[in-house]
C-alpha cells in the first residue's frame, strides 16, 4: 500500500466519524496564523505564508491523525497494537542460567514469598492504597497480602490446594523475568473497564532432563494486565481444579473491573 492510499484511507475514515462540514479546525487555525502575521507587520517577505501554509498542513494533519486513533475502529486497533504491558519473549524457549530443581508456579517472581501481612500493612508499606475485591471469589478463601519489593500480592487461594488467584499492583510497573515473558501470538487484547489491558494464557516450563525452558500455552495459568490512575495491575488464576474451572478470560475481566 502506497503513500497515497494510505493517506486515502485515513481521510476517508476520518470524514465518516467527523464530516468536514462539521470542523471548524481550519477557520480557527487560519484566524489564529493571521492574527501572529499581522503582529509582525505589513514587511513579511513572499515566502512566509508559503512555510504558514505548511505549518497549518501539519497541524491539521496531526489533529486529524489523533483524532483518528481516538475515534474510528482502526485507529483504537493501531493504538492497542502499541501498547505492550507483557514483556515480549523473543522465541518459544530459552536456556537456563542455571539448573531448576523445582519451580512453584504460583509464585509471581522467583523471589522467595515474604510472610503474609493484612491489607492495611501493606498500605502502609507500600504508601499507596491498594484495590481490592469486594468478596471472596467463588472456590477461594482469602489468604492475605504480601510485599515484593515495592510490589503488593493480594492472594486467595482454593482450600485443599490445587489453585491459586493473585492480584498483583504496584505504583513502579509489573515484576518481570524471563518467565513472565509471552509469546507475541499468545497475547490477547482486551479492555477492563475503559482501559486497554492484555490477556494471556501459559507459561514457560521445564521438561524433565531439559536445560531450557519451552512456552506451554496449555499451562492453567491465566493473567491480565492493565494499568488504571497510575497503578499497574496483574491479576493471576494457577490451576485448574474443578472448582475453580469457571474462571476464564471473561470471568477474569470481570473480577478485574470489580475492583474497589
């Protein structure tokens, strides 16, 4: 697709959600460039209102660009594809530093976990209030919150074992590693409330005698990512006992857009 098409296809669009006969940009930009040139007097030489023609050209074509990613489909689409709160993997496997004797799937980092604390000593320790969600999810009971550096885990969990829901925020961005990373293919855009936000199902795993992690899209892990007034949020299902099958992509949206 040439230049011009693509310019075709952007005016076109454009003229749809906001006919021209409904703008008034161009008035006001020419009022305004005429009221600066009549402040510099009558002795302006032939070529300026050549370079004020061109500035006003940008100009509109700017506005009319942003308007486009606010306003049409296919600008929300180019504007999501930007948009990158999972960290990008750049292949399906990678090798291992080190030997893994054994990983716990429902550890957010490979931190060791610090001890339970309430909510409220997580606030304080965290100096930021933290979100919540208005009840205990269905097939969970509630465990408490931990610290990861600056990062708060608010944690439940399925009685018994087998599953694990974990509601991660943090006024410094998502706790990354290798293993938080995804596959490009295995990222879903999504929306939480009016944030843009992305889905993901799987993880890297470790195969027995292997030295390299694989991607597992299969793996019963389910994470969504968002950022909301400046606080980065992941909330994160592990397992996929009976109980707790209900919990998909859209009950998982759900829960995230009930946050108080």
């Amino acid at each position: 697709m040439d230049k011009k098409q693509v310019q075709s296809i952007l005016q076109d669009a454009l003229e749809e959600k906001i006919p021209s006969s409904e703008v008034n940009l161009w008035r006001a930009v020419k009022t305004s460039l005429v009221a600066g040139t009549k402040q510099q007097g009558a002795n302006m030489n032939t070529t300026q209102p050549r370079r004020i023609s061109r500035v006003a050209y940008a100009t509109l074509t700017i506005l009319a660009l942003l308007a486009l990613a606010f306003i049409t489909p296919q600008g929300r689409a180019f504007a999501q594809s930007i948009i990158q709160l999972f960290t990008r993997a750049q292949s399906e496997s990678f090798e291992l530093e080190e030997p893994v004797a054994q990983t716990d799937p429902s550890a957010p980092t490979a931190m060791p976990p610090s001890p339970l604390i309430s909510v409220a000593e997580a606030e304080t320790l965290a100096g930021f209030n933290l979100a919540e969600l208005p009840s205990v999810p269905q097939g969970f009971e509630y465990l408490g919150a931990r610290m990861y550096g600056s990062s708060v885990s608010i944690e439940y969990a399925v009685p018994g074992g087998g599953g694990n829901l974990i509601l991660m925020q943090s006024q410094n961005g998502f706790l990354e590693s290798d293993w938080a990373q995804v596959p490009a293919e295995a990222i879903v855009p999504v929306k939480v409330g009016e944030a843009d936000a992305e889905y993901a199902q799987g993880t890297f795993v470790v195969m027995a005698g292997e030295a390299s992690a694989t991607w597992n899209p299969d793996a019963p892990i389910l994470r969504l990512r968002w950022v909301k007034d400046g606080i980065w949020f992941e909330l994160t299902k592990y397992g996929d006992v009976q109980s707790i099958e209900y919990l998909d992509m859209e009950s998982l949206i759900a829960l995230a857009e009930s946050l108080k």
